[in-house]
C-alpha cells in the first residue's frame, strides 16, 4: 500500500512540477487545456495530512539544526531594507537637529509664549496616526501607506522651512509628526514582516546604526545652521532626503497584499469611535498641560476643564476598546501575557525619560554654559553618538543570546545612573565631567530598545502590525507628555528661583521662561548673570530627579517578564512579492493561519504551487486549489 501510494505522489509531483516550469517559461497563468488531477480528493486530503504532520515534526525543536542566516537574503531584500533605514533616517535626524535649534528659532519668530507646541504639536500628531498606522497598512499594503508618511513629511518640512509665524511653524509640524508616526510605526512592521523575531536583532543593529549616524549628524548640523546660515535649512535639507527615500520606496519595494473582503466594508469596520476616543482625550490633556502654569495658572478652569474631560475621555477609551468594540484597535489578546504588558510599561516610561533629555540637555549648555547652538551640539554629541551604538548592542547581544531580561535590568540601571548624576550638573561644572555622565544615560536608553522583543516574544506574528504600532503609540504619547510636563516644570521652578531683579524687567507672566532667558543671559552684566545660570541649573535638577525615579520605576517593571524564546515565525500575507527567478528564496512552510515557520530541519524541500506566489493570480482560481506538497528529501516514504 506504501508503494503505490508512493508511485502515485511521484506521479503527481512530475506532472505537478512540469506544469509550473510551462508555465513560468511561457508567462501562461491557467493550466493547460485538458490537464486533470492524477489523483483524487481522497489523496488530496491525505497528502494535506501528511504535510500538517511533517511541518508539525519539523518545527517541534527549532534548535535541532540551525537556521538560514541572512547571507541567503537575495539583494531585492537587502534594497528594501535600505529603504526602510532611508525613511528612518528622516524622522531621526529630524528631531536630533531642530531641539538644538530651538532657541534660535523661538527668538527669530518671537515664540516665547508657545514654544512648548513646536514639539507638543509633532509628537501629538505623531501619537494621533498610530493606532490608525497599523489597520491602515493591513487596508492599503505597506508600501502604499509608507508612500504617503513620506509625503506628509516633505509637505510638513516644506511648511516648517517657509513658515513666516510661529503659528505657521507649529502647523508645519504637525503635518511633519503624521508623517514621521507612519514611518516609525511602518519601518517597524516591514522589518517584522520579512524578518523571524530569531533573527531580527542584526537587523535593529542596522537600523541603530542608521539612526546613530543621524543623530550624530543632527545636533551639528542644528547648531551650524541655526548659527551660521539659517535654520530654515534644517527643513530644507529634508526635501532631497524624502526625494531619495520616496525614489527607493517606489521603485524597489514590493510586498504582498492580501485580499480584504472590499476597501469600504474594510475601512468602515476600522475601530474609528475608539481611535476619536484616543486622539480627542489626548488632544485635550496636551491642551491643558501646555497652557498650565505658562499661559494660565494650574488653578485656572482653562486648565483644569480640559485635563479633566481629557482623562476621564482616556478612562472611557479604555473601557470600551476592551468591553464593547468588536474590532478594537488594540487586541485584547497582546495583553494576555505579562511579559508584552511589562514591556509596554518600559516602552511609555522610556519615551518620556528620553524626550526630556533630548531636549533639556542642550538647554543647559546654552543657558548654563553659554555655550552657542553649534557648540552646544558639540556638548551633546557624547549622548547622541552613545544611544545608537547601544541600541546596536543590544540587538547583536539579544540575537545571540535571546535574554533580553538581563539587557533591560542593566539598560534601566545605567539610565537611572546616568539621569541621577545629572543632578550633579551646574554653572562651574566642567565639560569634561559631562561626557560619562552622559554616556551612562544614554548607553542606557540605546539598551530600552529592546523592549521590541519583549512585546513580541508571547505574541503570535499575525498580530505583530497592531502590537508594533500600539508600542510606537505608547512611546510618543508619553514623549508628549514628558516635553509638556518638562516645561512646566522648568518653568515654575524659574519662577520661584530667578532674581526678582531679573524676573521683574526681562518677562512677562506670558513668556515661556525656560527658553526666553536662553537668548538673554549672554547679554546681563555680572552678577546677575551668574545668578540666572545658577537658577537655571538648579531648576533643571527637578527635571533630572523626576527622570531618576521614573528610570527606578522601569527597573523594577523588568522583574514581571518572563524569559521567552524568540520564535521563528513571520506573517506570510505581507513578505516580498517572489521574483520569476525566485531570488529571494528560504527554506520556509507556509501554515494554514497565515504564518511561515522557517524550516528548522533543512530537511525538506517544497513542490507544487504556492499559494503567496505572485504567478498564482487573483484569476487563476484553479491554481489555488492546489496543495503544497512538502517531500522530505533524504526519507523512505515506504517505511
């Protein structure tokens, strides 16, 4: 029975294999007049049985053999990835320069009052486009929704460059963080969707890389361009940067993208009240913590109204993205593990540790040390070029190794570290000293970025869309509320420090203080000057102590993770169209739910038609009826 059973495969797979090679020699995509089935649906069904059984033995122990390395990737994998670190390097070099900028750019269009909105707007648009940037991506394809992130980039930056208000400025920036949402958010996915979770820590080292390059890059060209030629180039400079990227986008990046049950019934079944609920509760604290303690006092109803309907609004979000929707936004089932909750409480708390640093540090060089714009990015570059090589560290380290536990207790140990000698920092302290303690801060805050792993190691790889982009989410809503918090902070710590002298006939109660006495302490005769650095800087220590026990806080989050394998497995609907040639090939099964498991054995081998093959066609209906027939290449099947 064996036998002929065999003889009968053997027969099906010669005829099988012939039709495929017709077909692809002379582009043909029905099968050949007259072909019939040289077996029955009996056999069919038995032979489906039998690669369930085949895939299930072969992937039971993923380490009895090891798996395909990246050198394997053909060079239409490595294109697209240098189109995903194109786009990356946008948003990063983005928000490396313009925070060194600031200043300057606050006293040329006399912003003093509303400073705080120029990164409030771009990270709160930037959280408002990422619940939608997932289900959007699912709807549209990934490539078509990255497309549109850079164009809401460019047309962002071109506003910023061109902004003759700061009115008009703060707009441009909020087009801008649409954009730089989307990218984070898809850059993200993408990778997750051609690369297993084993095997992605190389590939967040080059992604690390690329954004250590533009940080680095940033706070020079921020301070050059804002002291010597104009900070308007800093926008400028991003209109052939987008060019090049959109070029690579379109040209090279081709993904698949399954079938929805019809565009209006996909977009109308988007969870669009729970995404309001989100964005308009959001909207509504931001609002409240920007005008709190600046523009009015926190005792003010313009304060306290909208900070009140904007945290019950994020309570009743809440309750009805997990009781009511049918098709939330956020699944339940990614919180079903403690280990991905864990790793969304390090996400939020990191973002918001990160944003003050970023942008209360050079703040200190040039209001405390004097120091101008290009200098101070000077000052800074130590923590700017320490964040990336760390986040490249660490996704070597995790890859190799898979503990990602230990990688966070020493990541959060080193910011708590590096944040609490911040303290340390006042008018007569020397540049040198600056350089490990930032060092210390930022190797720690590079290490937090592998709470990717954390976040996906429980989850299945159908989910990674919703999960990455719930993370990104998370991590600029808590960087709108640390620059916003910040200022406020800083603000009325300088109220309360600040010589009556100095206070009394440089501001008004309507002045952003914090940036304002930047441009004007160069200008006060001694000693009043030293006394305005010294308040400065005493002020900023509220900042350093809060980020310190918010560090401590992280840590203590790392000891609820569990220690999960890093599995093998990758979304099949959305990898790279295959080639003709098939240059791009890996040993990979394609399950029932979606999904590819890399086939840890190598001892098999795929015949037949593949159902996500570009040459199966939406009208070939035939062709996907089809199975994937998988024959282990060195077995008896008589046996």
């Amino acid at each position: 029975m064996a036998f002929k059973f065999t003889k009968v495969l053997i027969v099906f797979v010669i005829v099988n294999r012939c039709t495929f090679i017709f077909r692809r020699l002379f582009g043909q995509n029905q099968k050949p007049e007259g072909f019939e089935r040289p077996y029955s649906s009996q056999h069919s069904i038995l032979l489906q049985e039998y690669l369930r059984a085949s895939t299930v033995m072969s992937t039971i122990d993923p380490t009895s053999a090891p798996s395909k390395s990246s050198q394997g990737r053909g060079w239409r994998f490595w294109v697209i990835f240098l189109a995903l670190c194109s786009s990356l390097f946008l948003s990063a070099i983005d928000l490396a320069s313009v925070s060194t900028a600031l200043p300057t750019i606050i006293h040329h269009l006399n912003g003093t009052d509303s400073f705080a909105w120029v990164s409030a707007a771009y990270t709160l648009s930037c959280t408002a486009i990422l619940p939608f940037s997932g289900k959007l991506a699912d709807i549209f394809g990934r490539k078509a929704t990255l497309v549109s992130a850079l164009l809401f980039f460019t047309i962002g930056s071109a506003i910023c460059g061109a902004a003759p208000t700061m009115s008009a400025l703060i707009a441009g920036r909020a087009v801008q963080g649409i954009g730089s949402g989307a990218i984070q958010s898809l850059v993200l996915i993408i990778v997750a969707d051609l690369v297993t979770l084993k095997e992605r820590g190389m590939f967040i080292s080059m992604t690390g890389t690329t954004w250590a390059i533009a940080s680095a890059a940033g706070p020079f060209l921020g301070g050059a361009f804002a002291q010597y030629v104009t900070w308007r180039w800093l926008f400028y400079l991003n209109l052939p940067l987008c060019a090049f990227a959109l070029a690579i986008v379109i040209i090279f990046l081709h993904l698949e993208k399954p079938r929805t049950e019809g565009f209006w019934k996909t977009l109308f079944a988007m969870d669009w009240i729970g995404n309001f609920l989100i964005i308009g509760s959001s909207t509504s604290v931001m609002l409240a913590l920007t005008w709190a303690g600046v523009s009015y006092p926190w005792s003010s109803t313009h304060v306290i109204v909208p900070l009140a309907i904007g945290l019950v609004g994020l309570c009743v979000a809440m309750v009805y993205e997990v009781f009511v929707v049918e098709n939330p936004t956020v699944p339940k089932s990614i919180f079903a593990s403690r280990t991905a909750v864990a790793g969304y409480v390090g996400t939020f708390l990191q973002g918001g540790v990160l944003m003050i640093v970023l942008f209360y540090v050079p703040a200190y060089f040039q209001a405390v040390k004097l120091a101008k714009p290009l200098l101070s990015g000077i000052y800074f570059l130590p923590l700017m070029a320490a964040i990336s090589p760390a986040a490249v560290a660490q996704g070597i380290i995790i890859g190799k190794t898979g503990n990602y536990k230990l990688v966070n207790l020493v990541g959060w140990g080193l910011m708590c570290l590096g944040t609490g000698l911040l303290c340390l920092l006042g008018p007569n302290t020397s540049i040198g000293v600056t350089v490990p303690i930032q060092i210390a801060a930022a190797v720690g805050i590079g290490l937090i970025y592998s709470t990717q792993f954390v976040i996906l190691a429980p989850i299945e790889p159908t989910l990674n869309a919703q999960a990455l982009s719930f993370m990104v989410f998370l991590r600029s809503f808590a960087q709108s509320w640390s620059v916003a918090i910040g200022a406020t902070l800083l603000q009325n710590q300088l109220k309360h420090r600040l010589p009556p002298s100095f206070s009394s006939t440089q501001l008004s109660f309507n002045a952003d203080i914090s940036y304002t006495i930047i441009q004007v302490i160069p200008t006060l005769s001694e000693p009043l000057r030293t006394q305005v650095r010294t308040a400065f800087a005493e002020s900023l220590v509220l900042l350093w102590k809060v980020c310190a026990v918010v560090c401590a806080a992280g840590f203590l989050s790392v000891f609820a993770q569990q220690s999960i394998a890093l599995h093998e497995k990758k979304d099949a609907r959305f990898g790279m169209k295959k080639m003709r040639r098939g240059d791009d090939s890996e040993s990979e099964t394609t399950r029932t739910d979606g999904l590819v498991e890399k086939d840890a054995s190598n001892g098999l081998e795929a015949v037949g038609t593949q159902q996500d093959e570009v040459e199966a066609s939406s009208n070939s209906s035939s062709d996907s009826e089809l199975p994937i027939i998988i024959m282990p290449v060195n077995n008896d099947l008589d046996r």
